[in-house]
C-alpha cells in the first residue's frame, strides 16, 4: 500500500492543493486527502492539525529563514536593510515555487476562513522579524514599524508576484517594492 512509500508529508500536501483547486476548501475532506495522497486519515493528522495547516505548513521555515537572515545582517546594517537581508532570504525560498504559490493563494483568497488565517501567520512573521530586530539593539517602536513595513513589502510584492504583474522574481519585486517604500517616505 502506498502509504509505505517516502515523504507522506508532501505526498499529503499535493493531494490536498490539487483537491482544493478541483473542489473548494469548504468541500474537501481530510479522509479525501488521505486516500489521493494513498494514505490513512491517522497519517495525514500525524502532520497536519487540521486541513487548513496543510496550506500553512511552510509557515516556520518561512519565519526561521527571515529571522536567521535578520539577525545575521552585518552589525553596521540599518534595521530596513537588515529586513531587507531577511526579504531577499525568503526570496530564495520562493524560487521555483510560483506556480504552487498561485494554486495555493486560489484556494485562500476564495475562503474568509483561509484569509484571515494568512493574516495571523503574517502577523507572527511580523512579531517574529521584530524581535530579531530588538535582538540587534532596535528599540520600540522602530521594531515593529520596521518589522511591519518588511511585511507590507513583502505581501505586496508577493500579490504582484502571484499576479505575474512585474515579472517572475520574486526577489526583485520585494526590492522594488522597497525601494519604492524609501522613496515615499523620504519625501523623494
């Protein structure tokens, strides 16, 4: 049986985005992931909580990569740039992943539930980005103001990156979009 053959947790995640992107979230069940993956209903919840983290799963690798990258920005490195070394760290992570990206953000922005889900694992990013900067000596609120701007570029380079608009890296837009925060708040 299938359920023997190696990485039953990617095996689980393919199953689920290719049923949500066939059925809907709301009409895909976990026994139903279970059995396209070729695995049992107890494998999928020795991985996952619940169905919704399935889309989420990346989430604390996501966040370790910008942490590391913040907090080993060079000690001279104001605190936007030391988020932008954490910006392009997650760029590399996305490399390659854009059309698994655009199926999984289908299937969130057709669901509230799924929305604010995102929200909240942005927010934690956000907090989690904050104190590698506080780490670095940052004080409040330059932190957070600093943290939260770094997630604001990166949401935004990641919608014109979903989009296609801008091109297929995502890196450059996430410069982009930076360089363009710069400029309006400098008065430029």
């Amino acid at each position: 049986m299938g359920r023997w053959e190696p990485n039953a947790r990617g095996r689980l995640e393919q199953a689920a985005l290719e049923l949500y992107v066939e059925r809907g979230f709301g009409q895909t069940t976990v026994t139903e992931i279970a059995k396209r993956a070729g695995l049992t209903e107890r494998t999928f919840f020795r991985h996952f909580a619940d169905k919704r983290e399935v889309l989420f799963s990346g989430s604390a690798v996501l966040q370790e990569c910008l942490v590391e990258a913040v907090a080993g920005a060079p000690d001279t490195a104001a605190p936007i740039d030391a988020v932008a070394a954490g910006l392009d760290a997650v760029g590399d992570l996305f490399r390659d992943r854009r059309p698994h990206s655009v199926q999984r953000q289908a299937v969130i922005a057709a669901n509230s539930e799924l929305q604010e889900r995102e929200l909240i694992k942005l927010a934690t990013l956000a907090a989690a980005m904050a104190d590698a900067l506080r780490g670095r000596g940052v004080t409040e609120p330059g932190a957070s103001l600093v943290a939260e701007a770094g997630i604001a570029v990166f949401r935004i380079a990641f919608e014109r990156w979903i989009d296609g608009a801008g091109g297929e890296d995502l890196t450059a837009l996430m410069r982009d979009s930076l360089a363009e925060l710069k400029a309006v708040t400098s008065g430029a």
